[in-house]
C-alpha cells in the first residue's frame, strides 16, 4: 500500500486518507488507479483498527472521470478493459459502502463523471466551495458507472437524476447541497481541517454503532418494511452485546462521556 503509482495513502492513528494522485491529468481514473483504490479499501476493510476514511484529490481536481485519452490509445481492446476498470472501481466502492470504518469524501474540486460518481458514494460529503459536479457521461459517448445510478435517484430523485445524466448540467457546491448531493459545503481552506475534524469525531464513536446505519442505508430501498425492521432488530441487538454497546448504555445510566474502545469491531 506504501507502493502506489497513483495514490496517496497516509495513516494517522485510526485514520487513513487517501488522495487520488494524478494532478497532471485531472486525477482521472485508470486502470492502475481503479486497482489501486480497490487494493486500498480491501486492506482497510481487513483492518480493524481504521475507523474512518478520507478520499480526496491532489491538485485542483477532486477526479474528472475516466481518462478518456487513455481510452482512446486502448483501440480495439477498448470494451475489454473499460469492463476491467469498471470493475476494479466497483469493487473498491463496494468495499468502501460495506466496511464498517466511515468514508469521508472531501471534495476540492472539479467532480465529474466516474469523480461525480465517486464523490456522492461517501458515507459523508463535504465540498469546497468553489467544486462543482457534473455527469459528463454522454458528452462522450458513455453511459454512467461508478454506483451513480443507484445512489443518485436515491439521493435527489428520478426527475433530477434524469436532468444531471441526460443534460450533463454543471452544480456549483450550493446547488449540490440544495439538491442533497452532499452534506456540507466549507471554505475552500477548511477542506480538509473540516474532515480531518470529522474523521476525528467517528474515530472516537462506536464503530460497530457506525458499521450497523451503514447497512441499514445500504438496504432500505430493497428490503420490505418487514424485513427492514428485522434488520435493525437484528444490529440493534448486536450492537447492544458488543463492548462498545455496554460501554455506551453504562456511560449514559453514569451520566458521563462513553468511552469506545480504538479497536472495537
């Protein structure tokens, strides 16, 4: 993980932060790329003691989407190793959606296509204020990937989801956060002050208190009412035999702050 070509990847006691390192070319994702971020998440889910994450951009870029001139060196094997980087960029944000550590994206810039994709896949977003997030897909061609079909009519709606892929329109970080793309906008300066802050504050929660909305959110548009009710019985209870669960009920009957364990899964 130390080895990457196209990332930055740093950790600081329970937190990890990862930087998408190709600021001459927009931060776009490749192949090398897309595989690196799927190594990194996979190595953080296995480790119990990261208790949230941070993604961001080096440069002026957060991530302007596939490297489209990457493509077009690819000539006929285009198909074949577009589906492979797709893949690698779904699994790392599959991982990034079912571990139990707190994804933070930290967006500084320009967010579009699979970057747009990758921004609004966090657990919780901030933006700059001068970012901006667009679609772009079928300004070339392409149709969208990157989980940006399932999390965006989630998110805004069909009808808004329609407009941002069919138009390819252009949010500004306010609009962004008037259509609920994304959680807070800060000053530009305060970017990663904000996330490292938040980092910090999930760092110190229950983790498996954490891991537990994650995969209540991830299914309550697929479950029935029945059975999403049965899912948070479940975690409620599992939630509440763990360390930190014990912890937490204690620390509330004793009136003081609740005290989690750094390395509670």
């Amino acid at each position: 993980m130390n080895h990457n070509e196209t990332l930055l990847y740093s950790k600081n006691d329970d937190v990890v932060t990862i930087t998408l390192n190709r600021p001459n070319e927009a931060n776009c994702l490749n192949i090398v790329l897309c595989e690196e971020l799927a190594r990194a998440a996979r190595n953080i889910d296995a480790d119990p003691s990261i208790r949230a994450v941070i993604i961001t951009g080096s440069g002026r870029f957060f991530c302007a989407g596939g490297d489209v001139n990457a493509m077009f060196a690819l000539g006929e094997n285009l198909a074949r190793d577009i589906k492979h980087l797709a893949d690698e960029f779904h699994r790392a944000l599959s991982t990034f959606a079912r571990m139990k550590a707190m994804v933070i994206v930290a967006v500084n810039g320009t967010a579009a296509g699979a970057g747009f994709s990758l921004a609004v896949a966090g657990d919780f977003v901030l933006a700059s204020e001068s970012s901006s997030f667009t679609m772009a897909y079928s300004k070339i061609g392409l149709s969208p990937d990157g989980s940006s079909s399932y999390y965006l009519p989630r998110l805004v709606g069909i009808r808004r989801a329609q407009d941002l892929m069919y138009t390819n329109r252009v949010l500004t970080s306010k609009e962004a956060l008037d259509w609920s793309l994304i959680n807070r906008v800060v000053p530009d300066e305060r970017l990663l002050i904000e996330a490292e802050s938040l980092a910090k504050m999930f760092s110190n929660g229950a983790s498996g208190s954490n891991g537990a909305i994650k995969k209540l959110m991830t299914h309550t548009f697929s479950n029935s009412l029945e059975t999403q009710m049965e899912l948070e019985g479940r975690l409620i209870a599992e939630c509440a035999a763990s360390d930190d669960g014990a912890e937490g009920i204690a620390a509330f009957n004793e009136k003081r702050r609740p005290n989690f364990k750094r390395t509670s899964i």
